[in-house]
C-alpha cells in the first residue's frame, strides 16, 4: 500500500513582550505552587492537575490561560495573597486579543492557498482562532467534542465543499481531539499543528486524520513552536530526536515501547517539567529525556535492520 509522503515545517515564533512576561510569570508561579504540593506529600491532586493544565494552556492562547485562571481566582480555597496574583495574570492574559500564534496562521493561509485543518487541545482556543480568522476575512468553521452527531456531519460537509474560497465550502476548520476522532479528513492535506499534547501518539492522531488511504497529495505539517517555553523542547524532542514527522504508521508506537521503564513519553516529559526549578534546569532534563528518545529509536532502529536482513536471508532460500 502506498501512502501519500508527509512533511513537516517548525514555525518558530518569537513571542511579544506580554506574551513572554504572562509565560515567565505564570510558569513560575506554578513552579513554586509545585514545590509546596510536594512539600505536603504531592496529596493535592486538584491543584496538581490544575497547575498541569495552566502550563498547558500557556503554550496554546492567552484566552485559554484565562479561563482557568478565571476559574481560579473566584475559587475560595486560594488564599486571598494566592487570589490577587493570580488576578494580575488574568488581567494580563486579558490584554492579549491577537497571540502571536494567530498572527503565524494568518501569514500561513496567506502564503499557501488551499484548505487547512488546524488543531488545539482547548476550546477557548478554537473559538478565538475561528471569530478572529473570520474577522480578517477568511472562511472558518469550529469542530469540537460539544457537537452533535448532526452537526458534525454539517460541519464535515460544509468543509468538504469547493477548494475555492469563494465555493460552498469553507477553508479552514479549526478542531479539537475529541471533536475529529475517527473522521477521514482526507480531502484537505494541510495541517497546523496550534499546540502540541504531550502524548505524540495523539499527534500521530492528528496527522491520521489527513495522511490515509485515500488522500491524492502529499499532507504538509506545520507546527507552530513558541521560543523559550515548554512547547520548543517538546518539538526538539519529537521533531529531531524522534523524528516522528518521517516515520511511516505504526512506527511510532514501536519507538515509544522501547522507552525504559514503564513510563510513557508523556509521564517522563511531565516527571521533567514537575521536577525542575528553573528553565535551565528544565534545559537539562530535557536533554537527559532526549537522549532516552534518542536510545529508544536506535533499539528500534537495529530491530528493524534484523528483520529487514532476516527477510532477505529467507528469500534467498527459497
């Protein structure tokens, strides 16, 4: 079976001043919220989890950033010195309509002609993308785990449509995980990447949504990466290490169950972000974590050789 080729773009991105202050700032404030977790015993599991999805959510808009923080600051069970720091973020996650991600869709879909499917983890972020794209003139649809089985079908169809923008059809979708599950996406061929989930095999997900049986071009990948955060080393990491944008299906998975111990990417990046105090610090897990990816893709890598030579060998016997 021959698969279309896929290729894969990293769009570095400088963020703005407010950007990167709201990303310094927050990002520490969560270290040291962790360090007092684990201080009690790491018994906390509510704040573990949302401190887990702040970190998160700073790598995808400042509208998701501020929906938990939100979220946060009207909760009691912060103190009132925890609450006021926590409005100071919100008001600077606030004073950010237009990340600088947004604007790195805007020059992409006015580079490359043709429809994009465009991927985030979060919902907020899906809709500020879709109301700010259609505010700039472009035609965009949302598509997320909230919609009906008929609506998705709507919104499939409404996608689908003529490759021209001015058709029936509209160019970019923007969606959630849960929202294209299982779809066949096959008919647009470009993808960004808005946020990465620290599971690759969720990426690989993404990018089967599009690269499949049926699919007449070869599918591009742009991955959108956010300098001096957390985002750029999980890139490095899948992107150069694993190389994970180069392997045909099913290969991943093989890498990854060659991980040491029982631990999966995703437990090990997150052991590395929970455990560091400082971003060099974090610089220096990461390395160690690459260096793990590295060794899991060379057991890979000389299985492979073994069976690839053991198949000739028996070819020639017969």
């Amino acid at each position: 079976v021959q698969f279309p080729k896929r290729q894969a773009a990293i769009y570095h991105l400088a963020l703005s001043e407010t950007e990167f202050r709201l990303y310094h700032d927050v990002t520490d404030y969560i270290r040291r919220r962790f360090r007092e977790v684990n201080v009690e015993g790491g018994r906390n599991k509510h704040l573990r989890l949302t401190l887990t999805t702040l970190q998160r959510e700073l790598s995808s808009s400042p509208q998701a950033v501020a929906g938990t923080l939100r979220k946060m600051v009207d909760d009691r069970g912060y103190t009132d010195e925890q609450r006021a720091e926590l409005a100071a973020f919100l008001q600077l996650a606030e004073s950010i309509p237009v990340g600088r991600k947004l604007h790195a869709v805007r020059e992409l879909l006015e580079r490359f002609p043709g429809k994009f499917l465009i991927f985030t983890e979060y919902r907020r972020t899906l809709e500020t993308v879709v109301e700010q794209l259609r505010q700039w003139g472009f035609d965009a649809i949302g598509f997320h785990g909230g919609m009906n089985i008929q609506q998705k079908e709507a919104a499939v169809a409404t996608f689908r449509g003529d490759e021209a923008a001015e058709g029936d059809g509209v160019r970019v979708m923007v969606s959630t995980e849960s929202g294209a599950e299982g779809r066949n996406l096959q008919f647009c061929h470009q993808l960004i990447n808005y946020d990465l989930p620290w599971n690759p095999m969720r990426v690989e997900q993404r990018i089967g949504r599009l690269h499949r049986l049926g699919q007449q071009h070869d599918v591009t990948i742009f991955n959108l990466s956010c300098n001096e955060t957390i985002e750029a080393h999980i890139i490095e990491l899948l992107a150069r290490k694993i190389r994970m944008f180069e392997l045909v299906i099913g290969e991943l998975d093989l890498i990854l169950g060659n991980l040491e111990g029982a631990k999966s990417f995703e437990d090990l990046l997150r052991q590395a972000w929970e455990s560091s105090d400082s971003e060099a610090d974090l610089a220096e897990r990461m390395d160690t974590l690459a260096n793990v990816l590295t060794r899991a893709r060379q057991i890979y890598e000389r299985v492979r050789e073994s069976n690839f030579m053991l198949d000739e060998s028996l070819d020639s016997e017969r």
